[in-house]
C-alpha cells in the first residue's frame, strides 16, 4: 500500500500540531497497483477485468475465461514484484518525496474456474522500512480480495461479488542497549464489492461496471499503542478507505477476436465407457444363452437384451475370468481416454495458435471516489503531525490504454495514461504515463506438475512528477 509509504520520510518532533484524538485517516489508493497489464494500460481495466489480475478492478474478473481456457477446469497463478525510487511523492503532496531504506511491493493471484464459475483470491502486500529519529520504522500493508463469480448467456454475461479487507501495521524500533520494539497502531477494516461485464459474443467491445462499498475500522486500543514516541502522538480515532464506483469500456480493432467464446467440454469418458460395458454385456448375454441351451431351459421372452440385461451368467469360472478381463479392459480404456483428451486439448490449443495475433485495443475507465470524512486527514499529514484536511467532495480518477501485438504470438506492448485525483483542496491532479510489455519466452510444464504452459515476463514502468515506479512478473501468455 503505497499512500503508507509516502509519510515514512517526514515524521518530525517538533511539529506535534495534533493535539487530540478526534481525527480519522484517510486511505484512499491513488496510484494505480496491481500486475503489469494493469498499471501499464493506465489502470483502465474495469472492462476488461480478465483474469484474476483484473479482480481489484471489477470483481467479475473471477468468472473471465482467456481464450485459451477450454477445459472445465482451469486454474491460474499470478505474481509480480513492483519497486519505488526512493523520491516517490504517492500522495501528490507537493513536499517532496518518500525517504525510505527498503520497500517491496507483492502481488498474488490465485483463481480456479469450474465451468463458469470462477472463486479466487488476490493479495497485494507492501513493506517499507526507514531510520527515522534513530529509529527503523516498518510499515507492512496489506489490501486483500475473496470472492467468485459466474457466467451466464453463454459466457456474454459475466457477474462477480467478494469481499476486500484493509489491513495494515506500523512499528518503531531502536537500539539502545538492547533492540526494542513498538508498535504505534494496526488495523484491520472489511468492506463488499460487486461488478458485472457484458461481453457480447463476435462484437469488438466490452462494457463493464462495479462497486466496491467504503471500509471503516477503528484503531485497536490493546494493539495500537503510541507510548514511546516523543512528543506524544495523538492516536487516530479510525480509518476509511471510501467507497468506489468503477465504469469502463473496450474497443479492439483487428481481426482478433477480443471475446472469448465459452468454455469447450468434449465428454471423451463418456462414449468410451459405454462402449466398453456394451462389450460386458454381450459377452455375458452369450454365455447366458449357453447355459440355457445346455440345461434344456427355454430363453425368457424378456431380459435377453443389452444394455439391461436381467440374467446373469452361473458359471463361476466365466465369471472369475471376465472380472480378470474386465479389470484389464479398465486400464485399457483409461490410457485410451486419457490419449483423447490430450489430443482434444492438443486441438484447442492449436485452433488458438493459428488464430489471428493482430489487434489494437483500447480501454478507458472513469473511477468514482467517495468524499472525505469532514476530519479526516492523510498520512503524510500524520507523519508530518499537521491537521491538513482532505477535499470534502468527492473525486475523479480517469484513465485510458492501449495494448497491441507487434510480434506474433511473443511480444505484447502497452502504454496508457491516468489523471490522479487530488485529495488535499490547495494541490492540482497529476497526470502519470505508462507504458510495458510481456515477452514469451517457452513452454513449460512446472517441472512436470501440470500441463505444458506458455510462460511469459514482463515489464512495467508508472511515471509522473515527484512520482517513478517499475514492475518485472512471470505468468501465463494468452
């Protein structure tokens, strides 16, 4: 969680202009975070929310099939690492910039897709440390998303619904004698969001929506202790993250198709095993008739047919040998089934190679922020220990990218554009450009843990005034 980090560098004794408790921080994520695609288009992912990147976007994006996945089932794993310099202002303060010693930001995604329905799981977690005072400061953030969503038209339809959870800890600690340490305060605050996307099949557009309502904790006085600082810090009444309402839209040009058709489940288990217990049963239906014919008892009008046959074979030598065969047959069938469905994947995946690579698309998202609470503040001004109110209106972020395909089936580019809101009433909006791309690199099957893959890296850079930060992943080429 950026918006954390930017205080870090200007925590100051003499300026303790905080003088009760009757304040509330502010919480809103400005910057655009999240997985390379999605910084490096801008942050305009709110229609096309797909995969489980797109989750903190539009929760829709649990129940969103790429075009390679088929199967029933299908599975996706996402991470990515991002990095700041140093002299990022995140908040658009206009004091300058972020003094810290070491800071990591974490992505992880996790979704699995049974038909259409998806559930999943993302996580994105942040950590900062800086000497301030000769004391280490440590910061570790996290902002969380669970949920699921489900498919419906034929997949032209997609709906998601989850929970998001703020959770955050801030601790001091310093070396005097012996190591020591602190923490000021943690939180944990749980809010809903719920998002939809329309694709219509064959069309080259999108159209997406989704709302994520506010989150409001209040400081834990057991755990969130200020004690120790000098002077004394007036403890924050609580937090709020504000709620969000998210639209969006897409537009690829090419011949490429930008919606994915359904999912493709060719029964291949089906067909195989009916045929092998159609073979039990007219063996059996043979033997039968033996045993009638040798006991001089005549056939029964009914009961001599397959695949319900109502008279068993006596004989317990036949039937110990077709419970051996039977057994055998089993096996058989199982490695035949198995060869099918390894070339009807190998079909699928072929059909998507030799489909058309080229396309330009264009996505654009308007973000809706809720306002303020009347006195609530930022956490530079905590750090700065200065009561700077946020904008009692609410704000706009607008967004904008573009990604395109110049070499075949390898590599991807992107750029975009995004107009930060400002939240604090005496400081302009900032604009920030970006701009990325991924690389195919070869098929791999994780050691022989799953099926073969394309796997790709990327690369990802987020610039602005006061404001640089950059991004390398690993995943899944689509």
């Amino acid at each position: 969680m950026l918006l954390f980090a930017s205080a870090l560098g200007r925590v100051t004794a003499a300026q303790a202009q905080l003088v009760d408790e009757g304040y509330s921080l502010d919480l809103v994520e400005i910057p655009v975070l999240g997985s390379g695609r999605v910084v490096s288009m801008g942050g305009a992912f709110v229609a096309l929310a797909e995969g489980i990147d797109g989750v903190p976007f539009n929760p829709a994006a649990y129940a969103v099939r790429s075009p390679r996945e088929h199967s029933f089932f299908e599975w996706e794993l996402s991470p990515s690492f991002s990095f700041g310099t140093s002299k990022n202002d995140v908040f658009n303060s206009g004091r300058g910039g972020l003094n810290v010693d070491n800071q990591l930001s974490l992505e992880l995604g996790l979704r699995f897709q049974f038909g259409p329905v998806g559930v999943g799981g993302y996580i994105h977690l942040e950590s900062y440390t800086a000497a301030i005072d000769g004391r280490t400061v440590t910061v570790l953030a996290t902002r969380s998303h669970v949920g699921g969503g489900a498919a419906f038209a034929n997949g032209q339809l997609v709906v998601g619904v989850g929970l998001r959870a703020l959770q955050a800890t801030l601790s001091a600690g310093a070396e005097v004698g012996d190591t020591f340490q602190l923490d000021l305060f943690s939180f944990v605050g749980f809010g809903v969001e719920a998002g939809a996307l329309y694709m219509p099949a064959d069309r080259p557009y999108r159209l997406g929506a989704a709302f994520a309502s506010a989150v409001h904790s209040i400081v834990d006085p057991v755990t969130s202790s200020m004690v120790g600082t000098q002077p004394q810090v007036p403890r924050p009444r609580g937090f709020q993250n504000p709620l969000e309402l998210r639209l969006g839209g897409a537009y690829q040009f090419g011949p490429r198709r930008l919606n994915a058709r359904t999912f493709e489940n060719k029964d291949v288990e089906g067909p195989v095993m009916r045929e092998l217990r159609q073979q039990w049963c007219e063996r059996e239906l043979e033997q039968v008739r033996r045993e009638l014919a040798e006991s001089g008892q005549p056939e029964p009008e009914r009961g001599l047919t397959c695949p319900r046959l109502r008279v068993r074979a006596r004989d317990p030598n036949f039937r110990a040998a077709e419970r051996e065969r039977q057994e055998q047959e089993v096996d058989e069938a199982e490695d035949r089934i198995d060869r099918l469905e390894d070339e009807f994947d190998a079909h699928l995946h072929a059909l998507a190679d030799q489909a058309p690579r080229e396309f330009y698309l264009l996505s654009a998202s308007v973000i809706f922020l809720g306002r303020a609470e009347p006195d609530s503040i930022g956490l530079d001004a905590f750090f700065d220990q200065e009561h700077r109110t946020r904008r009692q209106t609410a704000s706009f972020a607008f967004r904008v990218g573009v990604e395109m395909e110049p070499w075949p089936n390898r590599l991807k580019v992107r750029g975009g554009m995004y107009l930060e809101p400002a939240r604090s009433a005496e400081l302009p909006p900032r604009l920030h450009a970006t701009c990325g791309f991924d690389l195919r690199l070869f098929r791999w099957d994780l050691f022989g843990l799953m099926d073969p893959f394309d796997f790709r890296v990327s690369f990802t850079f987020d610039g602005a005034y006061d404001y640089v930060s950059y991004s390398v992943g690993a995943g899944m080429w689509y």
